[in-house]
C-alpha cells in the first residue's frame, strides 16, 4: 500500500483525448482522478460540470476526486454525486454554512473535503476538521495549471498536520498547485499525504505514466 496518494487532475489533459488520458493515468497508477469544477466567479477561469463527471465515471473505476471551485456549491451536490462524483471538496471562502454543506455531502454518501486558498488561515476549518475525509491546501491561487507552488503555504501544511495528529482525527492532508518532483517532497515533508498534479503528470514530455512515476519516485524518499 502507497504511503503516499497520487491525484492527477485532468484540468491539463488532453480533453479530446479524455478517455485515453484517464486509462493511462490509471495505467501509471494514479490512485484518484482529480476534477477541478471552476464557474467563472468564485474564481476567475470557467471549466467542465458534471457531464464530465459522468464521462469520466465510464471509463475508470479510481475513485473520482471533484474539487468545486464555484459559488453556492451546495446547490450542486446531488448533480455532481448522481453524475459518479466519489468525493466531492468545497471551499470554506465559498460556504458560510460549511458545517452543512460538509453534511450534506455524507449524508449523499460521498467523501467530504475542504479547501483553503493560500491566504486562508489553518484555524479557519478547525470546527469542521471531524467531519471531512480530506483537507485540500491550495499551493497555488486556484483557478489554473501550471503556476509555481507558494513556499509560504508549506508551515500552513505543518500547522494542519498537527493539528489532525494532535486531535486524533483521521482527514488526510490533500495539496493542490505547481505539484512537481521538485516540490512534492517538500509538501511531504510537511505533512500532506494526498498529492494533485495536472500539469506534472499529464505534461509530462515523456507521458502521462512517466509523470506519475517520477512523483512517485521522488515522494518514495521523502521522510515520512
Ligand atoms: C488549480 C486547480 C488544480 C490545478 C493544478 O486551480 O485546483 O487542481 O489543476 O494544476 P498544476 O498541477 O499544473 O499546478
Ligand atoms: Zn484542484
């Protein structure tokens, strides 16, 4: 069993190649299928819905991973859970009912997460930490591929890890943006398990499975 989980987002894949893409990020043993979901307002880039959802759900059977980058997200559990969502993550900026929207999610039977953009402070999902599956840091400004990863984000990951370990809780610490080989160990090193990749896995110059393996290899000597 992986130590580490690897979540490529198909937000940099080949979207008219999708079907082909996923098999190999399955083939090169992604562990979950990353979807970011942006709606041209909670951030300022516009993406794919649950059409693509359930695309994706006929042809993988990897658990899929939506990560909602919208306004009023609540409205869009249900599409997004019959559509063959497996977890489905919403942002604490865009939930002023985020104990209820995190219910709902369970109560659809789904895995529960929440993000924090890079100036969101830790303690902003302390009430909620029991209810999740994942903490999702962002490393990056959401709302595209391939930006550097934020350095300063890195004591946020400590302080969360910490904060889960101290409390005895079970949420897995997710990061998401500018994941490379490079900065993957760092993000380790501080504590998160769960890694998003788009443009390092399915930008790879050698391929997707490439991508993949040279994540995991990296992460393989970062310490635990
Ligand atoms: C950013 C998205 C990320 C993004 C990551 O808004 O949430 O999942 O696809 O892209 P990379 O790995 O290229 O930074
Ligand atoms: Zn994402």
């Amino acid at each position: 069993m992986n130590r580490y989980l690897l979540a490529p987002s198909i937000l940099s894949a080949d979207f008219a190649n999708l079907g082909d893409a996923i098999g190999e990020a399955e083939a090169g043993g992604a562990d979950w299928i990353h979807i970011d979901v942006m709606d041209g307002h909670f951030v300022p880039n516009l993406t794919m819905g649950p059409v693509v959802v359930e695309a994706c759900r006929r042809v993988t059977e990897l658990p899929l991973d939506v990560h909602l980058m919208v306004e009023r997200p609540e409205d869009l559990l249900r599409a997004f859970a019959q559509a063959g969502a497996d977890h489905i993550t919403v942002h604490i900026e865009a939930c002023p009912h985020i104990h209820r929207t995190l219910s709902d999610i369970r109560d659809l039977g789904l895995k529960a997460g929440v993000a924090l953009n890079p100036g969101t402070p830790a303690n902003a999902i302390s009430e909620v930490l029991p209810l999740v599956d994942t903490v999702l840091v962002m490393t990056v400004n959401p709302g595209y591929s391939g930006q550097p990863f934020l350095e300063e984000v890195v004591q946020k990951i400590a302080t969360l890890r910490d904060g889960r370990d101290g409390r005895g809780l079970g949420a897995r610490i997710q990061v998401d943006g500018g994941i490379t080989a490079q900065t993957a160990p760092r993000a380790a090193e501080a504590g998160a398990e769960v890694f998003v990749a788009a443009s390092a896995v399915f930008g790879h110059p050698e391929g997707i499975g490439a991508g993949i393996r040279e994540l995991r290899q990296a992460l393989h000597s970062a310490p635990a």
